[in-house]
C-alpha cells in the first residue's frame, strides 16, 4: 500500500486524539480520589464503602484500559509518521450519538478496510456505493481525506 508522510494538521489530530483522551481520566482519577478520601474520612459503615469503592474501581479500569488502547493506536501512528492511501468501496456509514450531549462521531465501512472514523463533513459527502481514494492513519483507523473516485 502507498504511504505518504504525516502533515502537520495530521499530526495534530492525532496528538489531540492522545491528549484529551489522557486530560479526562486524569481530571477524573483527581475527581474520582478527592470523593473517595472524602467519603473514607466521614463514612461511618466501611463495609459499604469498601463494597462502592471495589465496584468503582472495577469500572474505573476498565475505562483506563479502553482509553490506553485508543492512545496506544494513535501514538503508534504518530510515530510510524505515514498515512496510508488506498482505494476501496464505502459499503456503508452511520453517525452515532450520546445522550450526553456531546458531539456525535461519524464512521464509513470499506470493503476490504474495515470501518474507520471520519468528520462530518467527509460524512455529508459522500454516498455508499462509492468507489473512494482513502488517506488514513492504518492503526487508529482515522480518515484523514477521502475523495469519490
């Protein structure tokens, strides 16, 4: 597969991609302790504690782990430095959205590919069926540009 250097915007994306993620479990690992030394310092029954905190703790890891995984990728892409360009069919895309309020997130299916994330504005353009020049991060599975051939 052709391969073209990473530019600057890219690389941005990516870097964002590996900063929020780690800025939110830390502000929440700093939430998460301030509220359990809390409840630890004024709560009478610590059994109960004991029991809430385990179960936290069990989710809060899980949490972590997914979140590594997904810097891991885009780490792994920034430095392999290349974006990979390929040629395939959109067999599909969907937008998701959360009920919390935050901005929904775009996905395309290629054949061969698999499914990748990509902008709204990639989203609006482009029509399943399509045959697409794809620019990439391979490990992320990040669209950087897609064009309908």
């Amino acid at each position: 597969m052709p391969a073209t250097p990473l530019t600057p915007e890219q690389q941005t994306r990516l870097k964002t991609n590996i900063a929020l993620p780690l800025a939110t479990i830390l502000i929440s690992l700093l939430a998460f302790g301030g509220f359990f030394f809390c409840m630890a310092t004024s709560f009478k029954q610590i059994g109960a504690l004991a029991i809430f905190f385990a179960v936290a703790a069990v989710i809060f890891i899980f949490i972590i782990g997914a979140t590594g995984r997904h810097v891991y990728k885009n780490v792994q892409d920034l430095r392999g430095g290349l974006a990979e360009i390929d040629q395939a069919r959109l067999s599909g895309k969907k937008r998701v959205s959360t009920s919390h309020g935050s901005p929904p997130t775009y996905y395309a299916e290629f054949e061969r590919l698999g499914t990748f994330t990509i902008t709204e504005e990639i989203y609006a353009r482009i029509e399943e069926g399509q045959f697409c020049r794809i620019i990439y991060a391979p490990n992320s599975k990040v669209v950087f540009e897609l064009n309908p051939l």
